[in-house]
C-alpha cells in the first residue's frame, strides 16, 4: 500500500556518503540485511527533499519496520555505482487494495519505493533503476509493472518519461482522513 503522498521531519541526521572514483555502470541487485539501514537513510532523505520541492508524495514516510518486512520477503534493491548504494527500489507481487475495482483480484507487480541518494541525483538514476527493476521482472516472466502516484504534481510526467502510462486517476482517502488525487500507471514489459 503506498503511504500518504511528501514527508514530516528533516530526515536522518546521518550524511550520505559518496566515493568520488565510482565507475558509471549501474547495477541492481537485492539488498543485503546490514543495507537496509542505509536504504531507509536514502529514502527518508528523499521524502524531504520531495517535500522541499513541494511535491505531494510520501507525505508520511513508512516506518523503518515496513522496510525490514519487505526485506523479509525479498523487496528491496539497490542501484550500485562500483560498491555505492546509489537508489533504492521496492518490487512487490501483490493485489493492491486501492485498485482492486481496476485491475481485479490477480497478484501484480508494483513498484513501490524508488529513491536517489543525494550525492548521485542528477545523474538520471531513477530511470536506470526502473529500467533495471523492468528488465529483472521481465526476467521473471512478468508482462508490467504497475505504480501509483499523486496525480496532481510532476510525478505522472516523470514516469511518463520513463515508459509509463497512465491507467486511471481517482480520490484516494488515506487513514489520516486526507483525500489526494492519485494516478494509476502501468509500464508494459515487452519480452526481451
């Protein structure tokens, strides 16, 4: 289930660290335990600095605990630059509650959490992630990967940029009482 869409708080007091030789070939691969620390770093930096740019996502961050359980079930990735966790990515087979009337009951894959470090922003490393997670789930067998995300903001163009296309967009209202506009979008996974 995605959270509230921006972030509270200033996020981790603990620096990011970047090595200054790291070769530019990204890779994904699962993360291990003692990374995922450092991923939950990554992304709740990520929600500040969305909420800096005013972008409404992730406006009440996941608790550590949800990372340690998709970690349990094999869910977290990371984009390494040479040994720099440089993103982070959350793949997940599930049916997704707010979506059940649009796309049925059948288990799908999504794309939950996708975060750059703050060193390595700029560089366009959120594509290469997606672009990364997409080739892995192709390996898999799967034919899409869903997300969704608020429908008001920079967000759906983003993805767009990246292959996704929108499905839907409706008022989602989260346990806090607050309603938002969300898109629904879907990135085909053509055999490769």
């Amino acid at each position: 289930m995605q959270p509230e869409p921006a972030c509270q708080g200033n996020g981790p007091s603990t620096a990011i660290h970047m090595k200054t030789d790291t070769p530019l070939r990204p890779s994904l691969r699962g993360l291990r335990d003692d990374e995922v620390g450092y991923a939950y770093e990554i992304y709740l930096q990520a929600c500040a600095w969305l909420k800096g740019k005013g972008v409404r996502q992730w406006l009440t961050p996941k608790p550590r605990a949800t990372f340690d359980e998709r970690q349990e079930r094999g869910e977290n990735f990371g984009l390494f630059l040479g040994s720099d966790l440089a993103a982070i990515v959350t793949l997940s087979l599930e049916v997704h509650e707010h979506w059940r009337g649009e796309l049925g009951g059948e288990g799908r894959w999504w794309l939950h959490t996708l975060a750059v470090a703050p060193g390595f922003r700029g560089r366009r490393l959120g594509g290469e992630a997606v672009a990364a997670a997409a080739s892995l789930l192709r390996s898999k067998g799967a034919l899409e990967l869903l997300l969704d995300c608020g429908a008001d903001g920079i967000l759906p163009g983003y993805y767009g940029r990246l292959g996704f296309h929108a499905l839907a967009n409706k008022a989602i209202t989260y346990p806090s009482g607050n309603t938002y506009p969300i898109a629904l979008m879907r990135l085909a996974l053509a055999p490769g």
